[in-house]
C-alpha cells in the first residue's frame, strides 16, 4: 500500500502544503522545527483534521478530497502513538489496549485475547491490571504502542514518540521501536524533531519547515546534501549557498570558495564539514587554497571536542580538539584564519 | 489579620445561633410531623428531578460550550451564568413571562394543550433548575476544557463512536468535575426559595418545599422554623463533607 497525499490543511493562521508519497514496509520520519508542521501533518493523515484543497489516497482508497470527502479517523484504519501517549488514566493497560478491538465490535472475551497477545509481543504482559498512572514512561510508551497496533491497521502514525522520555530510558526504547515498527507491514510514518531518530529509525526523512516539504531523501542523503540550512545544522555541517562559475564559488553574502566541480554553473549549494576545517592563529601558508579570516564568535563543548562557531565571510562552524583549543588560546572575539582544501568541499546544485 | 478573624466570626455566629436555640425537646416531634415530611419529601422529589434534569440538559451544554462547538461561545457562556447572577425572584417573574399562562411560550401551551406551569409541582422542578443549572454547567465545562483533546482523538482512530467516546472516555475522565457539579446543583436547588415561591407559589403539599416551609413557620411557631433550617444545615455540612476533596484541602494533592 502507499499513502498519496497532495494537499493543502491550515489550524489557525498556519498553512501546511504538501506532496509526497510513502510507501509501506518503509518507515518515514517527518522531520522539522517545532511549529513546522509536524503534528498537523500527522493529524491530517489521521484524519483528526480536514484538508482545504487537495486529496489523499490510502492505497485505492480516496480517504480525502476537498471539500466534499472526509473519512473519519475511525473509518481510516490508523493506529496512532500520540505525543506522552495519551493513555486512558482510568483503564487499566489491559482495557486500553482492548478499547480499540472492543470499539470495532469485538466480543469482550476476543477483545481482551486480542489485548493479551499485544502485551505479550510487547513484552508488558505483567503490567495487564495497572493503570497507566503506574507505570513508566518507556513502559507508556509501549502500551501505546500495543494499542495503536491491536487494531491492526493499515497506517501506524506516531508523534514525537521518543519526546517524552528521558536520556536513559531512550536508548533501550528506541531500539525495541525499531523492532516493532520495522516488524510492521504498513506504512509507517513518526513525527520527530531530533536528527538521531530520524537517522536511526528512518528509512526516508521528510523535512518540513514552514508547513513546507524542503526535502526528502534517505538519512545519507540528507547527510550527504543537506538543502535547506536547517537540515545542515542538524547534519553539524556547514552549508554555504552562492553562485558558482568555472570552479569558483562567489558566496551569498560576501566571500570566494575555490570548489572541486568545475562544471557547475549558477545557483549551488556547498557542504563543508566542520572537520575539514583547520583554524590557525597566523595567516597560513600551504596546499589549502581556501584561506580566509574571521572572528571567533562562540565556542561549545561537544562529547570529545569543541565547537567553534567563526564570523567571517562565509561563517563556519569547525570542530577541533581541547589541545587545540589549549595551544591556540581561542577566546569569543579572537582573530582567527580559516583554511579549507577544495576537495573537501562538495558543492551540488539544488 | 483582625478583620479577617472579624469575617470567620461574623460567618460562624448565625450558625452556631440556629444549632444553640434549637428546641432539641421537641425536635423530633417537629420534624416527623406530616407537614414537614411533607415538605421534605417535596423538597427531595423536586431537588433530585431539577438534578436529573441539568444532568440530561447541561452535561451536553457544557460539553458544547467547552469545545466551543457553537458560535458565539463567549456570549453563550454569559447568558449561561445569568442566572446564577440574577436575584432569584426575578428569575421567577422571568419566568412567568415565560411560561405563566399568558407566557411568550407557556400562553401558546395552555391555549392548545391546557398545559399549565406555575402553581404546580413541576412549576418548582422548573423553577429550581433554572436556577440551579448553571452550577452544574459552569463546574463541568471547567472539568471538560481541562480535558484534553488528545484523548477524544486517541478513542476517535481507535474507531469508538462519537457516544462511546463520551462515555467511554469523556464522561469517567471528567468525573470529579461532574460530581462535584452535580452536588452543587442539588445543594442549590433544595435551598431554592425566591425564584419558587414567586413562580410555584406556596401551597403546602404541591409547591411548598423545605425553605417555603421554613418562611412560613417563622411567622408562626419559631421553633418549628428552627428545627426546619438545622436539617437543611445538616444537609448543606454533609454537601461540604461530600466535597471535602474540592473545597477543604489546603494543599493541591
């Protein structure tokens, strides 16, 4: 099956537009900056919200045509993990994992055989008689889980499903989420604002930013090419945009970058890794035939090195180690030459 | 700090009067006598029938206003609060303008079906839950916004239907709120007094509950007034007991 959606959908001032297909036995994350669209996204395909123009297909099924067809979310064959899961507090993990069979008309006894064998699939049999209130998040976030998928539907939406836990607890539920949504036979689609999920879970990222899709593409891809600024901030490359001729890159707001492609022409995007950056307290003389100057202005720590954030034309962001930091004496404002081989920069057009 | 021990005084003293000129003697005869189990019974009948009926009306009202599923919501909500505002014996003209047999609407009933309100017992279950209502919608509509959508929308793509999402769902989550609205609304309505007797009138056995009982007796025998108004005393200390977890704790559990 695939999910076809062309569409428009709006909440309040905001406008989400979008167009892209995903297909099942992938699992897609869509990607963004908080007030992106990410949540509309998912509440669209949910069916939770209307469309303004456009349509969306569920396989042969038109689940969406504006303004006249709108399959409810019970019609829809979804399962949803909502955001801190949203687990009924007054039913016990086994009666919520039962709601969504019981509300389809099964008996009471299939319901809860049907309930039974999620938690056992899940792991979370011994936690059948708590109530949500009773339980941790990880532990939350499975008996979502099973819910979602006890009424074996056709989509498994979930928002932010790693959000709401703490640093530990991530490590070993992201792992069995893999398992689980791998495992499904639909489509697949989360919401998520961190890259790590997306990069470990997904098979195809949707990034959104302004209710935009801005690119899609397997995680090495957006690693590879990151097209908007914010996909390369989250990649921690730099991204410089500008105009290239005979291998000469003339950057947007002031610069020149020798780049490797002779062969483009006009608008390009450039990645530069932070690593193939080297900084120097004195003008360089060498190979790089990228030397320019600048300013520090910040420097953050990161696990085993720093950051060093550089105003100059173009800005970059390099990375070195603390003995570099210790024998270059950086502090915020100090003057600083910035040099870079041009083959290790990977210029592409968009 | 001295006005305050001035308004705890002040708030204490009239109780703690009506419980010492209790006429503890005669109190059982007093109260087991027909016309005050008279009143009583009315009093209960006509309470819980205004109860049930907010209940049936106003849990969907709330509902309403809370989702602000209407247009106008603001404005809807004010009037929804008139008369909790409003002297209860101008509800009751109010509501013989409305319902009386020259009423905008009870002068059509009783012109084509010979239906009649005031001066009748369903005259004080009609009386009471105009006045009484709003405590249930304002409480519950508190309870309902406090919900949040997620779950209705978690039921909704686990296919329940939009009833079984209400009571399935919205209704036991909200069940505080509703209890709480549903105690307040009764307590209001069994102490309703000006917006009955200027509707239903005061006729023993048909329209003259426990507080009409109370207003007559003063006028009478004193101390029947009195044993009268310690049973509703006692009734609104247990109202509060009821709710002890809403309005006694110091402290947000």
């Amino acid at each position: 099956m695939k999910i076809i959606a062309n569409c428009t959908a709006s909440r309040g001032d905001f406008t989400l537009d979008i167009d892209t297909t995903i297909t099942a036995g992938t699992v897609t994350a869509v990607l963004g900056p908080n007030g992106s669209g990410k949540s509309t996204l998912l509440r669209t395909l949910a069916g939770l919200q209307g469309i303004d123009s456009g349509e969306i297909h569920f396989g042969d099924r038109l689940v969406n045509a504006a303004p006249s067809i709108h399959v409810s979310p019970q019609e829809r064959s979804v399962g949803v993990v909502f955001q801190d899961y949203a687990l009924f507090p007054h039913l016990s993990v086994e009666q919520n994992i039962a709601f969504g069979p019981r509300s389809m008309g099964a008996s009471k006894k299939e319901a809860q055989t049907q309930s039974r064998a999620q938690m056992n699939s899940l792991g979370i049999i011994e936690l059948a008689n708590r109530k949500p209130g009773q339980i941790s998040g990880g532990q939350g976030q499975r008996v979502a889980l099973a819910r979602a998928l006890a009424t074996k539907p056709d989509v498994l939406l979930l928002d932010e499903p790693l959000a709401a836990l703490d640093a530990q607890t991530r490590e070993s539920v992201r792992s069995e989420l893999d398992r689980q949504i791998k495992a499904f036979a639909g489509c697949v689609v989360f919401v998520t604002h961190d890259p790590l999920d997306a990069m470990l879970l997904a098979d195809r990222v949707i990034v959104l930013e302004n209710g935009v899709i801005t690119q899609e593409g397997t995680p090495g891809e957006l690693a590879a090419r990151p097209a908007t600024g914010y996909v390369a901030t989250l990649m921690g490359v730099n991204l410089i945009r500008g105009n290239a001729h005979a291998g000469v890159l003339h950057v947007e707001g002031g610069g020149v970058l020798q780049i490797p492609n002779r062969t483009l022409e006009g608008e390009v995007l450039a990645v530069l890794r932070p690593e193939a950056i080297t900084l120097h307290i004195n003008e360089p003389v060498g190979s790089a035939r990228n030397v320019w100057k600048g300013t520090v202005s910040g420097l953050a720590p990161m696990h085993d090195r720093i950051r060093v954030s550089v105003a100059a034309s173009p800005p970059v962001v390099a990375t070195i180690t603390h003995a570099s930091l210790a024998d270059l004496k950086l502090t915020v404002g100090s003057p600083i030459w910035i040099s870079a081989k041009t083959l290790s920069i990977e210029a592409f057009t968009k | 700090m001295i006005p305050g021990i001035v308004a705890l005084i002040f708030l204490l003293i009239p109780l703690i009067a009506l419980i010492a000129q209790t006429p503890w003697e005669s109190f059982p005869k007093i109260i087991s006598s027909p016309e005050a189990l008279e009143a009583l019974r009315l009093s209960l009948i006509t309470s819980l029938a205004a109860t049930g009926l907010a209940a049936v009306f106003g849990i969907p009202m709330a509902w309403l206003l809370a989702r602000e599923a209407l247009p106008f919501t603001g404005l809807l909500r004010a009037l929804v609060i008139v008369p909790l505002l409003l002297p209860p014996v101008v509800s009751g003209v109010a509501l013989l303008e409305a319902l009386g047999r020259r009423g905008l609407v009870g002068g059509f009933l009783y012109d084509n079906f010979g239906i009649t309100f005031p001066f009748t017992t369903v005259g004080v279950v009609i009386a009471t839950t105009f006045v009484a209502m709003p405590f249930l919608i304002i409480t519950l509509e508190g309870g309902f916004r406090s919900l949040h959508q997620r779950y209705e929308d978690a039921a909704a793509t686990l296919g329940a239907s939009h009833k079984r999402i209400f009571f399935r769902v919205t209704m036991p989550m909200v069940a505080p709120a509703a209890i709480a609205g549903l105690v307040l609304c009764w307590a209001r309505a069994l102490g309703e007094f000006g917006a009955t007797i200027t509707f239903a009138g005061n006729f023993p056995g048909v329209t003259q509950t426990m507080p009409l009982a109370i207003y007559t007796a003063l006028e009478s025998d004193r101390s029947v007034a009195i044993a009268l108004s310690l049973v509703l005393l006692v009734v609104s200390v247990g109202v509060l007991v009821a709710l002890r977890g809403r309005y006694l704790q110091t402290r947000a559990s």
